[in-house]
C-alpha cells in the first residue's frame, strides 16, 4: 500500500471527514482530532488522535466494523 504523506490542512480534513462518518453510525469519540506534538515530532506525518471513549462506543465502532468488513 502506497505512503500518502497528507498536508496539515488535509489531515484536519480527514479528521471531520471522519467525524462525520462516525456520526452517521451514531458514533462520537470525544477527543478525535489532529495530534499537535506530532507536527513538530520526528514522525514526518502529522497523526490522528482518535481519542478516549467508553466501552458502549467501542462495541458500537466494533460492530460497525465488522458489518463492514462483511460485505
């Protein structure tokens, strides 16, 4: 699989792209967003956080999932 190495305005895209999807699963993780540190870390790419959340969320992501992966 290809390396894309996404500019900081496309990875604050990429995060409400998710956010979005998310939502459309009734799902919300509380501290989804850009990872600052990783700006300025030795990472070369800028990470996504994907946050804390409960366990009734990550059974929800969990099943959306693997619905997914099904089809």
């Amino acid at each position: 699989m290809p390396t894309h190495h996404p500019a900081p305005d496309d990875v604050h895209d990429l995060v409400a792209s998710l956010r979005t999807a998310l939502k459309g699963h009734g799902i919300t993780l509380p501290s989804l967003g850009v990872d600052l540190p990783s700006f300025a870390g030795s990472y070369g790419v800028p990470l996504v956080a994907l946050g804390n959340c409960n366990a009734a969320t990550a059974h929800q992501l969990t099943e959306v999932l693997r619905k997914a992966a099904t089809r």
